[in-house]
C-alpha cells in the first residue's frame, strides 16, 4: 500500500499546533489497522522519517530528551522462561540469584540518579509476580523515591488488580509490564505465561489510574509483519501507553535467543518511527541494546522520533551506554533533556 492509500485513522481531529503554524489532522485515540501499520514500515525511508518528524514536532515542539534511570531491585532466579532473558533461573548465564535490596540501598541509589540528571527511576524485579511479603517493602520503596521528587516506575511482573491499586496508593506514577512482541510471535517466546495474561496486568494498571509503560523488543527472529503487529497493538490500546521502551534484543549467551542473526539496524529505526507515528502523545524510550547500535544509529533514532532513554551505566544486568558518554552525546546532538536537568547538572559540578 502506497503512501497516498493509507487510511485516515478514525476519530481523527482537527487541532491547531504551534509548531507547523497550519492546522494538521492529528488523530486522536486512534486505531490502526494492521495494514497501515505496516505500509508505514513500507515506506521508502526519507518518507518514513519526514512523517514521524512531522509528527514528532507537531506533538513535542520543546523536542527534549526523557533521562529514566533503572535499577534491579531483585536479579535472578526467575521461574519464567522469556527465552531473551539473561535472569531466567533456567538459563545458564551467569547471573547470580540476589535477595531483594535493601530500602538504603535503592534510596542511594535513586539519589545518585536525581544527582545525575534523571528525573524517572524505574525498580525492576525478576518476579513471574510479586508475593504478598515483597509488596510492602516495594510500597516503601516507591513512597520514599517519589518523595525525592522523582517520577515512580516499577516492572514487577503480573500483577492482580489489587496490587495496583496498592502500588498507586504508595505514589507510583507508572508501571512497566511489555507484551514484547505481537501476538502470533509470542509462543517462540515464552511458554510460561500467555499474552492474555499481560493484557490482563495491563487492564489492571489502567483501572487502578497508573500511566502504562508497555512496549517490546526486536530483533529476536521476528518478520517486519510480526513487528508491525506488536506496533499495532500497543497503538490500539485504549489508550495507547503514555511511554513505549522499544528494546533492540541485547543477546546474552545461555538463553535461547543468543546467537540469532542481528537484526539490521535501519529496521531498528523504522520501529521508532513507526511507534512515533502511531502513538504521537508517547514518550517512545530507546531502551535495551544502545551500546550496540552506537551513536550515529542512536541519532537516527532520536531524528525518528525517539524522545526517552534509560540513563545510567547499567540496565538490569547487562551494560548500558555509561553516563558520561550518553551526556556528550545529547550534548554533540544539541538535544535538550527535560526541564534542563543535565544543563543544571553541569552547572552545580563546574560552579559556574
Ligand atoms: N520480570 C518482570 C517482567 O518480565 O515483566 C520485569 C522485568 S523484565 C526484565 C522487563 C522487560 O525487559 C522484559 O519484558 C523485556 O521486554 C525486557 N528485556 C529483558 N531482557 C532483555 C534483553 N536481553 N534484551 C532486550 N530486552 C530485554
Ligand atoms: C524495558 O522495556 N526494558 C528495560 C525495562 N523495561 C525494565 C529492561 C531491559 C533489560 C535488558 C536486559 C538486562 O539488563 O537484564
Ligand atoms: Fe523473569 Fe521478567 Fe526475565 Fe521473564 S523477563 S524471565 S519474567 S525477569
């Protein structure tokens, strides 16, 4: 399907923008067919990368960078099988099994963070779900690091409806839980848990009035159909999640997916163009797999529409662009963070 043959999302409107100074038709709540979303994938490149920084400029005219800085609150020893998953008890990786942290420990850990720069810390953990005596110490966790004044996120595994609404009482601003990959893909992937099962989790962290950080990965052997399809399913929650991670698979040796045929990097970035388009109001987070794709694949990606990354030298268990390096870089592309955090980070370490 051409360009000229894509249909008009339904429920599109009409909203005056700032920045380009005509009305554009922008849609609103939309749903995507899966068949647009894949001519958009289609497109020749330029042409995919004109429409998402048209979109991307339209939606967010200050154009800054999102700096979310994670850590692993409980590595290793999951029961699952997510055969990407260097924290699979299953898998013979090299991570070790840890208890969960201490409250000091992520406290200093979050306040380095906020030093930094960040202004989103996200607690993982490597649970099918959190038990009953785990939600109190992560209830604390959450209260203390929002009292810092940074943004909550937690990514926990399934949660029940109740436990939302605890971990929204605790001051939680988001949860992160992935569908990963489109639904006809999903069982090479994992066996231990269905997608209904994450849309499930999902509904829960909507009723119970989180914001919904919920993206996937690729590169794990998927067709660009399959990739459009994870697309088309997040654009067509309702509503769409107000923060996309899209992870490029980071291969670790001992799990299943190690060893596959990297996935070319340009795809990588029509992915976020993609995500750009069709989920406009999204923060869309360069996720796992940075250190891979090295800066000028990253640039691409932020011309495309990316507007988060995760800040700081590690994700959960594997390396992530360190912090120094990730701050030249923003600075070589002349990309601003949000509310200027690394400017007056700069500011406070040289004083000047
Ligand atoms: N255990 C919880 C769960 O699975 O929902 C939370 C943590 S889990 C590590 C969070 C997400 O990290 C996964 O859903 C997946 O999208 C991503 N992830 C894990 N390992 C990865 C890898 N090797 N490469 C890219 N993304 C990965
Ligand atoms: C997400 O989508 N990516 C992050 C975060 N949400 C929790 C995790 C990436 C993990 C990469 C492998 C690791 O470091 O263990
Ligand atoms: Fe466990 Fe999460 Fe890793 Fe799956 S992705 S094995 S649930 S830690």
């Amino acid at each position: 399907m051409s360009q000229a043959t894509l249909q008009e999302p339904k429920t599109a409107q009409t909203v005056e923008l700032h920045r380009p100074a005509k009305a554009i038709k922008l849609p609103e709540a939309a749903t995507w067919p899966l068949e647009d979303v894949m001519a958009l994938y289609e497109l020749p490149f330029n042409d995919l990368m004109f429409r998402a920084q048209e979109t991307h400029r339209a939606y967010w005219p200050e154009g800054d960078v999102e700096l979310a800085t994670l850590l692993s609150i409980k590595t290793g020893g999951c029961e699952e099988d997510c055969g990407y998953c260097p924290q699979a008890a299953r898998y013979d990786t090299g991570v070790e099994a840890k208890k969960i942290l201490d409250i000091d420990t992520v406290l200093d850990a979050a306040r380095q963070a906020k030093d930094n720069g960040a202004t989103r810390f996200c607690m993982g953990a490597a649970w099918r779900s959190p038990k009953e005596r785990d939600m109190d110490k992560v209830e604390n966790m959450v209260r203390e690091v929002k009292a810092m004044g940074l943004e909550t996120c937690a990514t926990l595994g399934m949660l029940e409806a109740e436990q939302a609404e605890r971990l929204k009482a605790a001051g939680l601003d988001y949860y992160n839980h992935n569908l990963d990959t489109a639904p006809e893909f999903y069982n090479n992937v994992i066996s231990t848990r269905e997608y209904q099962d994450r849309l499930d989790t999902l509904g829960h962290v909507r009723n119970a009035g989180l914001k919904v950080c919920c993206g996937g990965i690729v590169g794990m052997g998927e067709t660009r159909a399959q990739r459009a399809g994870l697309i088309a399913q997040l654009a067509n929650l309702n509503p769409y999640p107000e923060s996309v991670p899209v992870n490029h698979l980071v291969q670790v040796e001992g799990t299943p997916l190690h060893g596959l045929d990297p996935l070319d990097p340009l795809e990588f970035v029509r992915t976020i163009a993609v995500a750009r388009i069709t989920m406009p109001k999204a923060r869309v987070r360069l996720s796992a797999g940075r250190r891979e794709l090295g800066e000028a694949v990253q640039a691409m990606c932020f011309m495309a529409g990316a507007n988060s990354i995760f800040y700081g030298d590690k994700l959960l268990t594997t390396d992530n662009p360190e912090a120094n390096d990730d701050r030249a870089l923003l600075a070589k592309l002349g990309l601003k963070t949000r509310a200027n955090t690394l400017e007056s980070v700069q500011k406070e370490r040289c004083g000047c």
